[in-house]
C-alpha cells in the first residue's frame, strides 16, 4: 500500500476577493432563508456584523477539517497576524490567508 502524504494548501485572498468567497461559499450555496435577501445585495449594502458572522462560519468550517483561517494586516511597517476579528467594524486593510 502506498502511502500519500497530504501537501497543504494555502490561499491568500484580499479583503475584495475573501469577500467575494464568503458570498459565494455561504450565501449563494446555502439554502437558508436567512441568507436569501444577501443574495441580492453589493457587498458594500452587507452590514460588517453580518460579515463577521459569515467569517466566524468559514474559520470554523476551515478550523474543523484542520486548517487555519487568519487575517494580516501592516501596522507601522510591521506585519501582524490576527487570529480572530476583535472589532465592530469590518476589517477591511486586512489580508486573508485560508490554510487547510
């Protein structure tokens, strides 16, 4: 028996295109009515509590096939590594690196 070893895979995303993942991941895919009306709204109409909700759901769903899911952001010239959002406002000069 041959044994194959797993590479993981890393994604790196900007805040547009991590955005645009969460839509089409969690929002078109779904079938629950509480995603329906997001369906046809601009990102930009999208509340941040409601993107924070929709990332908790993919760090969780990435976490639990044993992954990571982490923002990056420069804060003076320094990289810093978020591994959870701690504010009340979208993040939006983060980066997202999706590990799985």
């Amino acid at each position: 028996m041959k044994i194959i070893e797993k590479k993981p895979s890393v994604m790196g995303l900007n805040n547009d295109s991590y955005l645009h993942y969460l839509v089409l991941r969690y929002v078109y895919n779904s079938e629950d009515p509480k995603w329906e009306s997001l369906k046809w709204l601009d990102t930009e109409e999208i509340a941040a509590e409601t993107w924070i909700e929709l990332h908790n759901i993919a760090k969780s769903d990435v976490e639990n096939q044993g992954g990571s899911l982490k923002g990056y952001e420069f804060v003076n010239d320094e990289l810093v590594i978020h591994e959870k959002i701690n504010l009340n406002y979208w993040p939006r000069n983060w980066m997202w690196v999706i590990e799985s």
